[in-house]
C-alpha cells in the first residue's frame, strides 16, 4: 500500500483494553471477594490470595509508577501504589487488593471512555473502501485503492462508497454527503458534478475520472486534520494536568502530616487512598476530544483542542458577506453607460480586463458579457489589485474595472449627472466602474442572492448572546442591504484585506474575543488575526490553511452548533475541575479526623473519579 493511502483501522472503538486486561481486572476482583469473605471467616489463606492478587494483578500500576518517577513526574499511580504497598507493609491486606481492584477498574473504564471519544478516526477510516471497481484498456477489474492513479475511470455502482475525489463523466445518482457535509440531504450527481470519497451512492450509477486519491483527497483531509488535532493539547488540558500532580504531591505531602499528628496507619494509609486527581486527569482530555469528534460528524472540523476552548469563550463573531452571508455568485442587474458609450460597449471592455481574473463580480460580468455577445475582446496585459479592482491594457488603451477607489487612484472622474442619475437605481446593490483612456465608461451593477440559511443563523448566535458583524469589500448601501435582510446590526463596508484585520485586531484591543468567518483569499489575514478563525469549506485553500475551524459545508447554523457544544465542554471540564477540588477537601479531612478507613477511602476515591470521568462522557452523545 502507499504512503498516501488510508491504512486500515487496526482496533475497533473499545479496543484499547486488552483481553488480558479484562481477565487481571476480573481475577482481582475475585481475589479482593474472596479476601472479604476469608475476613468474616477469619480464614488466613485468603490473605495469601490478596498478597497475590495485589502484587500480581497491580503489575500495570506499577509500571506506570516507574516510568513516572524515571521522568520526575508523580501522578496518581506514584499515590495508588504508595498505598498498596503501604497496606501490604502493615498487613492490610483485604484494603491492598481492594485498591488495586479499584485502581484497575478505573484505568480500564478510563481507557474504554477515552477510546469511545476517539471513535471518530476510527469510524472514518472504516467507512472508506479498500477496493474500487476501475475500468482499465476497456475491462472492468477490482482493483485495490492505493494502486488508482488519477485520470483513471472508475464506477460506482448503487449502494456503495465514492472511493477517490473526482468528476462524474457519464451516469447519474443520488449521493449521501454526510460523512464531509454533515448534512442528510442527498445531492444529485450528474456528468460535471464533483463527488467526493467516503460519499454514498444511494441510487444510480455514474462513472467518476479520478482526481485524488487517499490522504489527498478531501476526506482524507478530514481525516488527517482530526489527527492532527487530537495531538494539540488546550491550555486547559496543560491546567488540568498541573492540577492532578499538584493535588498528588499535596496528598503525599499530607500524608506524612497526618502520620505524624496521629500516630495513626488507619488515619494516615485513608488520607494517602481517598484523594483521587484522574478524573480530572482524564476527564478534560476526554472532554475535548469528544467535542471534537461529536463535531466532525456534522461537518465540522477543529484543528485542536486549544480551538475548543477558545470557542467557548468567544462573544462577537464577525463574518464576511460575499460568499458567506451570501453564495457569492452574482448576477449583472444592470449596465448603465455614460454619454457617449453604449451598454455593450461597457460590457465589452469590463469583459477584456476581467478576463483572466476568476473572482466571482468576474464572472458574472463575463457571462453578461457573452450573453450579449461582447466577450470576444482581451488585453495584453492584465493586473489585479486587492480590494480595488482589474488595471488592464488593451488596444493600446487601460481599462480599469473597479470601485472608487481605483478610479480616484487612475485620475478618472465621474460625470455629477452619472452619479445622480444611477444613485437610486444601484441602491442596495453591488456597483462596478468601468473606465477606458482615464475615461469612464459606465457603471455595471450586481447583486447577490441571500443564502437561505443566513438570517436563521444569525437569529442562533443572538439568542447565544454573541453579537455579529459583518465585513464586506462592497459598498456601503449593498453591505447594509443584506445585513438589513438576515439581522445583522454593525457593518463595516468598503474594505481592503488590511482593513478586515484592523476591525478584528480593534474588537480584540476592546476585549472581546473574535471569531472570524470567511471563504477567500482576503479574509486569510482576518482569520489568522482573529481568536478562532473559521474557513468556509466551499472556499479557497488558502483561507482554510489559514482557519482554525473549518466549515466542510457553507451552512453557517454549524458556527452556533460549534460554539454551543464548545461552551458545554467548557463547563463539563470546570465541574470537574472544582468537583475534585471538593471531594478531595472533604475526603483528606474526613480522613485526618478518623472518620475514614481505607476501604470507604477507597470507595470514595474511586465512586468520584468515575463520576468526573463519567460526566466528561455525555459529550460523546
């Protein structure tokens, strides 16, 4: 198999715990039952049993505790087997095989929850197939995934999974994109359409000329990025981590106190046992990569935990128009030329700058231009400058295409009487200038359709309390239009890259915390500035590069999803934070006044661990 492709899972969701890890578990279990009866019985041999059962079966814990103090770290194994061996030591032997019992039982379901977190790798990887039906010199043959190469044909039959990214060139289907959407709605594909791998066809058949293949293509992205992820620890999982060893190395510090005070091995042996630190050692981790995982089911995906918590902080999100807001495909609504130029002339010359350029007013203004048959002129030269517009030299002449800016920049002027006429009729929408010889030639207006999903989205995020703004490089009157329509109340319009990373650096410098929505090339600089930037996945490589969160569908109801899911996470881990705090306050306490013995230490400290990791958990749902 190559190095790019997907290697097959190796465990299944709850295989992180060995088979010999259940039988240890089980034989402790039985030889902490037995010693409990031979105490009632009063029956000696059974001591010999829990000696065993807690020299052999806590060999595990043990050689945890060894390669932590190697590395000068003390964590809660350094305390469990401090208490094990101290019992064995004072011939506590029913309260050595229960610790050891419950240490095991604990690490086990810590294991099992932290791998259902982790389920979503897993569950990716195996929804991929391994093998794809790939016409070859006319013959139809099975052949495994690594060896198709890109241009090459293969079919996907009724039923099965899109194996590799491409287009379809011949037969049509119903394709389930969930698995990098996260939307249930099943999309027609037809010769043109581009599919994608780990996709199901639901109905038909169509024939795909392969484009990428493996990690390259975009599930495999998704794949790669949830990896990547899971390996970018939060600031709070740092926290989380200081706090267990500073409450193990407290416990112990204690420990010695209480013996000292007291004279007492019941007192001192439960203060060492009831403090428990894992459940916030595990439970923020877990916490996380379950909010991860839960998230990139629905098409969403973090690139670390740090985003995670970022998230749950954030109160303003300022989000791009074009594109976003909008589906940033817009339509020529109207030409308005100056006196002396015709409509077609206007047309004709925007048309030969824009040509080479691939934004969407560039389009729209080309298929305009070819609708009236005025698309066949070029130039020799053409240059785009950011947030301005296309300088152009055609015929000897410059054409400018742009916005006031550039005309004002190219000593072009415009005709009072232009302007006033055109004022009312370019309301609302977006306008092109366009100038030939440092004349101008007239105006062309555009306007983009509203996404449908927009204004509910926006509703989402207020009734979250986080404010919007919006960013746009349109003008004034076409940005108020839109943020009119879907409920947005600031916006900034008119603006270059630079300008978008002043707003977001300026909410920041007032203390908010900023998230930055976009789709193209100019809203990199804004998403790389803003606390969390999130990269639309219908939008350019450069802006999802630059994202910490990225959109694999342009519904932007995912940001509230998100940023909710985010906050609950948050929570989750701050419960564990002070719940630990508490039941190892009281539980330390309890046991310095002999109020506990190690067996109800035990209990206490094993019933509060399971329950912080327990609570983590529900994220997984």
């Amino acid at each position: 198999m190559s190095r790019d492709s997907i290697p097959p899972p190796t465990v299944s969701a709850h295989e992180g715990n060995s088979r010999g890890d259940v039988v240890r578990l089980l034989l402790v279990g039985a030889a902490a039952l037995l010693s409990w009866i031979g105490l009632w019985k009063f029956f000696a041999p059974f001591d010999l049993i829990a000696v065993v059962a807690s020299v052999a079966g806590g060999y595990p814990v043990y050689v945890e505790t060894f390669q932590s103090l190697r590395h000068r770290h003390i964590n809660m194994e350094v305390s469990m087997t401090i208490a094990i061996v101290a019992s064995l030591l004072f011939l506590q032997f029913l309260p050595a095989v229960v610790i050891t019992f419950f240490v095991l039982l604990s690490e086990y379901i810590e294991t099992y929850a932290v791998d259902r977190g982790r389920d979503t790798i897993v569950e990716l990887e195996k929804s991929l197939p391994r093998t794809a039906l790939v016409r070859r010199d006319g013959v139809e043959t099975e052949a495994e995934l690594s060896s198709i190469k890109p241009g090459e044909t293969v079919i996907v039959r009724h039923g099965e999974r899109v194996p590799v990214d491409g287009v379809v060139v011949n037969g049509s289907g119903l394709v389930n994109q969930a698995s990098i959407t996260g939307e249930a709605m099943r999309a027609e594909k037809y010769p043109g359409s581009e599919v994608y791998a780990g996709t199901v066809n639901e109905s038909g058949t169509f024939e795909v000329r392969t484009a990428k293949v493996g990690r390259e293509t975009v599930f495999g992205q998704i794949i790669k990025l949830v990896e990547e992820a899971e390996g970018k620890k939060a600031p709070i999982q740092k926290i989380s981590d200081r706090l267990a060893t500073w409450l193990v190395e407290f416990t112990l510090v204690f420990t010695l106190i209480t013996f000292i005070v007291t004279r007492n091995l019941t007192s001192t042996l439960s203060v060492i046992v009831v403090a428990g630190a894992c459940g916030v050692a595990a439970g923020t981790p877990l916490a996380i990569v379950a909010t991860m995982g839960g998230l990139a089911k629905s098409g969403v995906i973090v690139k670390g935990g740090t985003y995670v918590q970022e998230m749950s902080k954030v109160d303003t999100v300022v989000i791009d128009k074009t594109g976003t807001l909008t589906f940033g495909e817009p339509e020529v609504t109207d030409v308005l030329p100056a006196p002396g130029f015709s409509r077609e002339h206007v047309l004709a010359a925007a048309a030969a700058a824009e040509r080479v350029s691939n934004h969407p007013l560039a389009r729209a203004i080309l298929a305009k231009a070819s609708e009236v048959g005025r698309s066949n002129s070029s130039a020799t030269s053409s240059e785009y400058i950011a947030g301005k517009g296309m300088v152009a030299l055609s015929n000897g002449e410059e054409i400018a295409v742009g916005n006031r800016t550039l005309m004002q920049e190219r000593g072009v002027s415009i005709p009072i009487e232009l302007e006033t006429q055109t004022l009312e009729k370019t309301k609302a929408k977006t306008t092109v200038l366009v100038a030939q010889g440092r004349r101008l030639c007239g105006i062309i207006s555009l306007s983009d359709k509203i996404r449908d999903e927009s204004r509910r989205s926006i509703q989402a995020l207020e009734h979250a309390h986080i404010s919007t703004v919006m960013l746009t490089g349109d003008n004034i009157n076409a940005a108020k239009a839109v943020a009119d329509a879907v409920g947005i109340d600031h916006v900034y319009a008119e603006l270059l890259p630079n300008d978008k990373v002043s707003v977001v650096e300026r909410l920041i410098s007032n203390g908010h915390r900023v998230a930055m929505v976009g789709d193209g090339v100019n809203d990199a600089p804004a998403l790389a500035r803003a606390s969390v930037g999130i990269g639309m996945g219908a939008g350019t490589d450069v802006a999802i590069e630059e994202a910490d969160v990225v959109l694999m569908t342009n519904d932007l109801s995912r940001i509230s999803t998100a940023i909710s899911v985010s906050r609950r996470a948050y929570r989750t881990i701050m419960q564990n934070f002070y719940g630990t705090l508490i039941v190892d306050g009281i539980g330390i306490t309890l046991a310095f006044m002999g109020f506990l013995n190690p067996l109800i230490a035990v209990g206490i400290h094993v019933g509060s661990e399971l329950t912080f990791i327990l609570n983590s958990a529900r994220l997984i749902r």
